[in-house]
C-alpha cells in the first residue's frame, strides 16, 4: 500500500530531519508514528501528501512514485486531519466535510447526501450540517475534521496528532470511536502522537522514531514484550511495561465475577437489603437475561426514597463499562485517570460478566512489582 | 429658512449635478483603488519581503499634502477629471493596501496547512479560503478609503474636476459662506451616507459562520 524505499529528508544546515527511511505499510493497517519532539515523525508523514518534499529516496502508493504524481491530484487522494482540526469557520459543517467531493467536481446532491451519511458514522444529528464550526464543542468539531478526511472515500488517510489538543475524556472517547470506524472502513492510517498510550490504544503497528532514524517497528503487544533498546523502554514507561507482563491480558482475567446486582422490578428496600447483606453501597440493574441496564447507589435511594419504590424509577443509565476481551492496561488506565470506583465488565451483547473494583486493580499491581522483582533478578544473573 | 429655500430653487439643478460629480470622482478613484489595492495586497502576503518596502512606500505617499500630489499630476496628465481621479487613487491605496495585507495574512496558518493537505491549489486557498476570512478587515479598509476620499475630493476642484469643491472655493473667493455650506453641508452628508452604507455591506459580505454579534 505505502512504502518508503531509502527517504531521506535534509533541512537547511545539514540537518537530517529522516535519514535514509525504508518502511512499508499494508493496505487497512494502522500505523502510529511516536518519538520525541524533533525525531522526525512528522516530517516522514507530511513527505507522504507532499507538504514536505524529501530530499532523497522515493515514496510508492500503491506502486506508484508519488513524487512523479500531480501534486494538487496526489492530495486530494489522501486524506488529511491535523491537531488543530482546521474546520473553515465560514463555512458550514455540511461545507467543510465536503472540501474535496468539491474538488473533485462532485454533485451538489452526492456531496450532499454523503456528508449526511459520515455525520451518522459519529451519531452526531444532520441538522449540524448547517451549523458552523464555532457552534460545536471541540470534540465535535475534531470528528468533524476525521469525517471531512473521510469524505472521498480515499484509501490512505493522514493525521498528524488529531486527539492531542482535545481534554483527556473526549479524547479517550474518540479514540475508540475512530478505531472502530476505521476497523470497519478498513482505511490505512498513518497516525503521528507523542502519546504512548493513545499509539499503544490505536495502532496495529508502531514506529518508534529517534533523530530521523527508525529505532523499533513492531505491535504494541511486541514493543511492550521485547523494548529493542534503553530508549525504547524509557519511552514506554516503566508502568506501562509492567502492565503488559503477558500473564495478565484481559479484564476478563482479573474481574470479580460475582457482583451484586438487582432487577429493575424490585422495591428499594429489597435493593437495602441486598446492599446490607453484600456490604457495598451500590448495585448494578439487570433484566433477566443479565443485560446491565445501569446502577442504583445508597445516595440515590436515600434522596428518591419518599418519591419512588421501585428500582426502575430511580436507576442511573449513565454508566461506563468495558468489554470483557478488552486489554488490562488500557481499562487500568481509565479507571486510575476518571477516579472510578469500579467498572462493569460486559459481553458483546452488553450482557454483565464480572467487576473490575480498585481493590482488583491493587492486586495486579501487588503482582507486578513483586513479578518486577523477580524480573530484575534474572536480569542481574 | 427662506434663504435656503430660494438658494436651492436658483441653484438646486447645479446642486445634485455638483454632488453627482463629486460622488462619482470618489468611486472612480475607490474602484480602481480596490481593483489594484486588493491583488496587490493578496500578492504582498506571498513575499513578505517586498511586503514591508512596498506599504512603507505607499505609507510614503500618503504623508504628501494632497493639494501638492494633485498639482503634481497637472504637467503629466493636464487639469480636469483624470488627474483628480489618478491623485485619489493613489490616496485611497494605503488604507485598503494594508488591510489586505494584514487581513490575509492573519488568517489562521493550520487553516491554510489544511487546505494544502486537502488538496487546493493556490488560487482556491485565496478564493476558499484566505479572501472569505480577511472580507471583514479588507472591508474596513475600503470603506475607510471611500470615506477619506469623499473628504479629500473637494480639493480635486482646485485642478477643475470640478464636484463640491467648486462651491467652498467659490464661496472662499467670493466671501459667501453660502456657498461654502452648500458645498461642505452635501460632502459631510454624503461621507456619513458612504460610510453607513458600506458599514451595512462590510456586514453583509462578512460569511455568517465569522459574525461576531
């Protein structure tokens, strides 16, 4: 799909900015570019749209040398979202999505319905097509730059820190979004961040660049097992490290697989006595078939208690959940940074499996460090 | 009152063509100001290094005493309309100049990285993007412009282009300060009017996506 055969890239004053880079990249793969600042990595993107020329070495989409390709035609066969979104504020949503089906000489009806259509991709209403940018919060408005690169359905697409300006919980919540949309488009993605968690969450494959050189190229599942170097693993994080020691994966593995629930048919007395007999101070609310429906805690009945007598009346639908193949480190890393207390742990069908509780997560860590002890052991023999 | 009335009735015909003129020297002189001020000023953001030499020349320009810069085209282009015309222009040019420039060059980079990425070529980031943007500030300048000119026209009369001026300087000449209102009441009238005017369609040209209020 994308290969890079011998790139070099030389600023003035002899600085290699990339210094003689061959890569490739399959066709539907996900691959995040990280380094520190100044490694090059965003210079080896923008040398694949061209905003960057290289100085050296040659650049094949599909097999073809972008660098003997009309330049204006070239970008607009590739998609393109920057950190700082971007949006023409004159323009309407409905506009800005379809900046290149413009270009491209398409229909006013065609690009009409297909801006529609990418704003149900992000379960965002059609009326914004006619809002402006300025009327959207920021996390609104970076989807709306992701569908505006979508737009002409090209097959490669860009994004050069595109979560990086957005606060830690809509950035989260976009990054699944996005991966999930692009697992179902099967789009290849070059994706630049200096965020190891968001390159750790997002790629199928990561690049670790330093001073223009490429130091390890792997899954994140191997950069985390097998660090190629010091600097690798100090760019990791030690923590990370330790929360991808292969004996833990899944929530699935560390969960409580019993939690107290109730049914929604139930009288809130019923739910204080179950709360007594577990000794917890919130409930989760499931039918019959186990399907999670939400949470009821001991402040809720409390405060609805003269108002209401059934579980059903006063149950919380708000509520985060994981699924139970998702990895440890990235469910670790939600509950430590939105203070959760616990996190339900559910099937595909939303149907509750289990409960992963800070208490759980105290004993992942009571393993990893005495497990990092033991590593550091053989490592010293 | 009577006065008033009895100077418009002997004079009223002479009056709105005086006015005409004087209105049409100033848009002349506006119009190819704004047709050469606004691609010059685009044109200027794309090297900024002429950029700084050209607007402090022209800022040059406009520390001439109008009445000299108007006499001086007289041995070149001859006395009447043209020279005025010529001299207002090259008034009107700094205002509408360098609010291009500033205009355009204040729009958002990322803004512009983005249309590049998408894939516009040069002239459509200037039409799609860089114009629509800077339409407020250029707006300003031209309309700052036309107000100065209508103002400064007057003094086209000293060269015969004739318009309002005819009136004060007459009425200087003549020591009869009714002509001189006659001619300063209509000049005041019709800034205000331009300026209310163009103010409505600076709001108007703004896209609605930029609108502050």
């Amino acid at each position: 799909m994308l290969k890079f055969d011998h790139v070099t890239k030389v600023y003035e004053g002899n600085n290699k900015a990339v210094d003689n880079m061959n890569l490739e990249v399959e066709k539907g793969e996900f691959v995040v570019f990280i380094g520190p600042s100044g490694c090059g990595k965003t210079t080896t993107m923008k040398m694949i749209n061209r905003l960057i020329e290289p100085s050296d070495g040659s650049i094949y989409i599909e097999e073809e040398n972008i660098l003997e390709k009309d330049l204006v035609q070239l970008r607009r066969e590739i998609g393109y979202v920057i950190q700082q979104i971007g949006l023409f504020p004159h323009m309407t949503i409905q506009e800005n999505i379809s900046i290149v089906p413009k270009l491209l000489k398409w229909p006013e009806e065609k690009r009409k319905s297909r801006a529609a259509e990418l704003l149900q991709l992000v379960d965002m209403e059609p009326e914004y097509l006619n809002r402006y940018p300025h009327e959207l919060s920021g996390g609104q408005q970076q989807r709306i730059g992701v569908l505006r690169a979508l737009a002409a359905d090209p097959p490669l697409i860009l994004m050069d820190e595109p979560f990086g300006a957005l606060d830690p919980i809509t950035r989260d919540a976009l990054q699944e979004e996005f991966k999930k949309l692009q697992q179902s488009l099967g789009k290849t993605i070059v994706f630049v961040t200096h965020d190891m968690d968001e390159a750790l969450k997002l790629a199928d494959r990561i690049v670790i660049m330093r001073d223009g050189q490429l130091v390890q190229v792997g899954t994140p599942d191997e950069i985390l097992r097998n660090p190629a170097d010091q600097f690798v693993e100090e760019f990791i994080g030690k923590e990370r490290l330790v929360q991808a020691r292969p004996s833990i994966q899944t929530v699935e593995q560390i969960m409580g697989s019993d939690p107290a629930t109730i049914t929604e048919d139930k009288t809130l007395t019923d739910a204080i006595q179950i709360m007594k007999e577990r000794r917890v101070d919130s409930l989760l609310v499931v039918d019959e078939e186990q399907v999670l429906k939400g949470f009821i805690d001991i402040e809720m009945i409390d405060q609805n208690r003269k108002r209401a007598t059934r579980v059903g009346d006063v149950l919380e639908t708000e509520l985060y959940t994981v699924n139970e193949g998702t990895l440890l480190r990235d469910t670790i890393h939600k509950i430590l940074r939105r203070g959760m207390k616990y996190v339900p742990v559910v099937d595909d069908n939303q149907r509750l499996r289990g409960l992963v509780t800070r208490a759980s997560l105290a004993d992942v860590v009571y393993d990893s460090i005495w497990g990092e002890e033991d590593q550091l052991a053989t490592t010293e023999v | 009152m009577d006065q008033l009335l009895e100077f418009l009735a002997n004079n009223g015909n002479q009056l709105l063509m005086k006015t005409w003129e004087h209105f049409y020297i100033s848009l002349l002189a506006v119009l190819l100001g704004v047709i050469v001020a606004i691609p010059l000023g685009v044109a200027l953001t794309r090297v900024p290094k002429l950029a700084g030499f050209v607007i402090g020349t022209v800022g040059v320009v406009q520390t001439f005493p109008s009445l000299a810069i108007l006499a001086f085209f007289i041995p070149i282009l001859g006395v009447g309309k043209i020279p005025a015309i010529t001299a207002l222009f090259f008034y009107s040019m700094l205002p509408m100049l360098r609010n291009t420039y500033i205009g355009v060059k204040e729009v958002n980079k990322s803004l512009l990285e983005a249309g590049r990425g998408m894939g516009m070529s040069g002239w459509q980031r200037i039409r799609d993007v860089e114009l629509p943007l800077a339409i407020p500030v250029i707006m300003a300048g031209v309309r700052v412009s036309t107000v100065y000119l209508i103002g400064w026209a007057t003094l086209a009369s000293f060269i015969g282009a004739g318009g309002l001026g005819d009136y004060i300087f007459n009425g200087l000449n003549l020591y009869r300060p009714d002509l001189i209102i006659a001619g300063a009441v209509p000049v005041t009238l019709l800034a205000l009017a331009t300026d209310l005017i163009l103010g409505r369609l600076e709001k108007r040209a703004t896209p609605k996506g930029i609108r502050t209020a």
